[in-house]
C-alpha cells in the first residue's frame, strides 16, 4: 500500500505542463511562465527538490542567454565553437550556474548521509546513478576558483538532462500508467468537493454527537431494561445449556437503541453499571472463574454488537487500562455523569482493572471488529507504553497477520515489537487519587486556559504522545 504524498499541484496535468513547459518548449516566455509556477508553489509549502532545482537551472539559462546573447538550447551540440558576444563580465553568471550545481547535488545526496561519519559524495552518487563530475564541479566551485562560463553551460544542461530522464519522465509516466492524466479537470474538481463536502458532513455529525447532552434517566432505564433482559436470558442459556431464541431479538433492540443515542453514553453504561465490569460490593469476592463466567455471559452478547461500536468499546477500555491512575467514586458518580453525557476515565481498583484487561484480551482475540478502516488506529493506540499493549500486540501480530500484511502493516508491527522488547520498562503502579481532586483540577484548567481554535495539517489523534527525539516511544 503506498503512502499518500502531499503535492504542490492539484492535479497530475499540472506536473505535466510543468514537465512541457520546461523540457519541449522553444519560448523563454513559457519557461519564464513555469519558474514563476514553481515559486508560487514554493509559497505553499515544500516542494520536491528536482522541481526546484529544474526551475533554478532554467532561470540560469534564461539569464544567461539575454545577458550574453548565446542561444544554449543547442549550446553542448556546437561547444566549443560557441562564445559570448558579450564583452561584460561573466562572473554573475558564473556565481549564479555553481549555486544551482551546489544546491543540486547537496539536495541529492546530503539525504542518504544516515549514518553517523560521513559517507564519500562520490559513493552516495554511485548509488543514485549521479554522475561524478557534477560532484567534482560542486567541489571546485565550494572550495577553489570557479569554473570557467563554458564548463558552468556544459554540466548545468546535462544537469537538467539528468533530472529530465531521472525525475520528470519517470514521474509522469507513472502518472501514465496509472491513468491520471486521462481524467477530465472538471472531474477532478467534482471529486475534490465532493469529498470536502463529504469531509465537512462527517466532522459536523462527528461534533453533533459529541455535543449531544439531552440524557435522562428515561434513555439509561430504557437501554437498562433492554441489559436486564438479556442478561436473565445469557443466565438462562448458560444454566439450562440451550439457545434462547429470544436472545437475539433483544440483542437486536439493543442495536436499534444504540444507533439513536451517543456512543460515549451506551459505552460508560455497559462498563460502569455492573454489566461488563463489576464496581464496589460486587467485585469484592471476584476470582479468575468469576471473571470468566461473566465474560462468557457477555462475550455472545458483545460479539454481535456492530463492528464499528465494539471497536469504539474496546478504545475506551484500553484507555480506562492505561490511565495508571485509580479514583474512588460511587454509582451516584457514574449516574451523574453519564446524565450529563460526561466521560468518566478512571477505573476504581486492581480488580477492576484485571477485569478490563480481561475483556480487552478477549474481545480481540474472540471479536472479529479489526478491519482494514481501524487496523492502524489500533497499532497507534498500542504504542502506549503499558503491559497490555505487549499482550494485545501479540495477539494482533497473530490472529490478523494476513490483514496487516494486507494493509502493509507488518514491518509496523515487528518494529513495534522490537521496540517494546529492547526499550520499555513497564511501570505497573497506580496512583491513587480522591475524584473530587481530578474533577477539581480539571475544571480549573478549563477556566484558566485560552481557548484558541487550532489548526491542524493533518488528523490529530488522541493517543498520541510528545516524545523527545532520540528517545523510544
């Protein structure tokens, strides 16, 4: 799978004029046109160093010619015969034709200089098929006297010539291949607003459940008493050792419920009122068969909820796991915040947490949720330093081996691996803390801090953690 890259153009027929522009037009005025195209790219961000470099040595040659009068575009075919009919000063030029040879090469070769002494120039432009002579005149012109005007023409065309065959043709016939240049303008701007509109749909409805707060205690009986009735029914089936066919009408009740109301709520409900984790009194006995029998009660249940929410539930537990912080709180606690539609993200105690663990391990390895739209936000979450990330890893690495090969996400995962094996040291303390203090703390944050509306190149994500550079994650 390859990578998106981000360019400077929007569409594959502007490289291709550019390449025209360039390469197979006899008027200065079009290249002229093509330089000032590249700059205004420039203004919007990087662009690929054989572009820039291709405008550089064009405005040399452009400048060379209506300062000297010689024609270059047929300059190498009839060199040496060829002079200036200009009896100024050609040192300007000069100066102007090594900056671009300099520039080329170092832009070239400087990225492969990995590792820690530096390699030999001419060794790196063996590899990249460059030839030595444009490191030899980026030499003598950084470090003794400045080749003469006539050598400057010769290697900054075959320069050109090289990023022609190297870069340009390549890139446009990949562009070929694959069809680009084919497709109508109109139709690629009809795709790009359609997918904005798409885009701008999808963050609107993304904030309008998030916002929404219109929770009562009539939404938590409702989806309670659908819980309640499939929990006698799981009883029933596990006790006698038959189906009920009843199950699976409430099971689907509970999907039809789900669709209508927050996620983050229907969520908060299954973990924190006594169904898939047991709080306080109920926890108190718990042992590993408990455990168990009460992951075999829900296991049927939770494997047929709808992929994208078992995902969304299996987030939000392995984020409660690996918050590294316990707060006391009671149900009336959990009753308030889920009437206002607010996360809770603390976990009470180690019993709670080795039940959250459990299902988390479960549901990964017994849930078929992971496809090829949530693998790697699933890899991303992993890269949390924490136990569970190494036992989830495993189980990834294991049962959906062909999706990440699939999805190109292999050599991800075993450097991932490698990492959490030679560099995490995994601190298993909890601290604890009273909730009074955390909610305290967190809504004087809010009040004290500016908000300022941000804006993000690319998609943030939650799990991600600023580390310093040459430091592991």
């Amino acid at each position: 799978m390859n990578n998106p890259q981000l360019t400077p153009y929007k569409f594959p027929q502007e490289a291709e004029k550019l390449y025209k522009d360039f390469f197979h037009s006899r008027y200065s005025d079009q290249k002229a046109q093509a330089i000032s195209k590249v700059r205004s790219y420039l203004t919007k961000g990087p662009i690929p160093h054989s572009v820039e470099i291709t405008a550089l040595l064009t405005e040399a040659i452009l400048e060379d010619e209506k300062k000297t009068g010689v024609r270059l575009s047929t300059y190498e075919k009839s060199y040496p015969r060829v002079t200036s009919i200009s009896n100024m000063s050609d040192l300007s030029i000069r100066l102007q034709y090594s900056m671009c040879i300099i520039k080329f090469v170092n832009g070239l070769l400087d990225p492969f200089q990995q590792s820690v002494y530096n390699i030999s120039l001419h060794k790196l432009a063996i590899e990249l098929n460059l030839p030595n002579y444009f490191v030899e005149t980026r030499h003598v012109s950084t470090h003794e006297r400045l080749p003469s005007l006539e050598m400057m023409r010769l290697v900054a065309q075959r320069a050109l010539n090289w990023i022609k065959a190297e870069y340009w043709e390549k890139a446009i016939g990949q562009y070929r291949e694959q069809g680009a240049l084919d497709v109508n303008l109109d139709q690629w701007t009809e795709c790009i607003k359609s997918e904005r509109k798409t885009r701008i749909k999808r963050e609107n409805d993304a904030k309008r459940n998030e916002n929404f707060t219109s929770v009562s205690e009539a939404d938590i009986k409702e989806v309670e008493y659908i819980l309640k009735n499939i929990k006698k029914i799981r009883k029933d089936e596990l006790q006698k050792g038959r189906k009920v066919k009843e199950l699976n009408t409430e099971i689907g009740k509970l999907n039809t419920l789900i669709a209508t109301k927050p996620n983050e709520f229907t969520i908060q409900l299954l973990v924190f009122k006594n169904y898939l984790v047991l709080h306080g009194e109920k926890n108190e006995n718990l042992n590993e068969k408990k455990m168990l029998g009460l992951r075999k009660m829900w296991g049927e249940v939770v494997e047929q909820l709808e992929p994208d929410y078992c995902f969304k539930l299996w987030t939000f537990m392995f984020k409660l796991a690996t918050m590294k912080t316990f707060a006391k709180y009671d149900q009336n606690y959990v009753e308030s915040k889920l009437l206002a539609n607010q996360k809770i993200e603390y976990l009470q105690d180690g019993r709670e947490y080795t039940q959250v663990v459990g299902w988390l391990t479960d549901m990964l390895a017994n849930n078929s949720f992971v496809n090829n739209t949530n693998i790697e936000s699933l890899l991303s979450l992993l890269m949390i330093s924490s136990d569970i990330s190494k036992k989830c890893l495993l189980i990834t690495k294991q049962k959906y081996h062909n999706l990440l090969t699939e999805c190109g996400l292999i050599e991800r995962v075993e450097k991932l691996e490698n990492i959490m094996t030679k560099f995490w040291v995994i601190d298993d303390n909890f601290a604890e803390k009273e909730i009074q203090d955390i909610d305290h703390d967190a809504s004087n944050y809010v009040q004290n801090k500016r908000v300022k509306p941000s804006l993000y190149l690319f998609k943030t994500f939650p799990s991600w953690r600023p580390v310093p550079f040459g430091c592991p994650p």
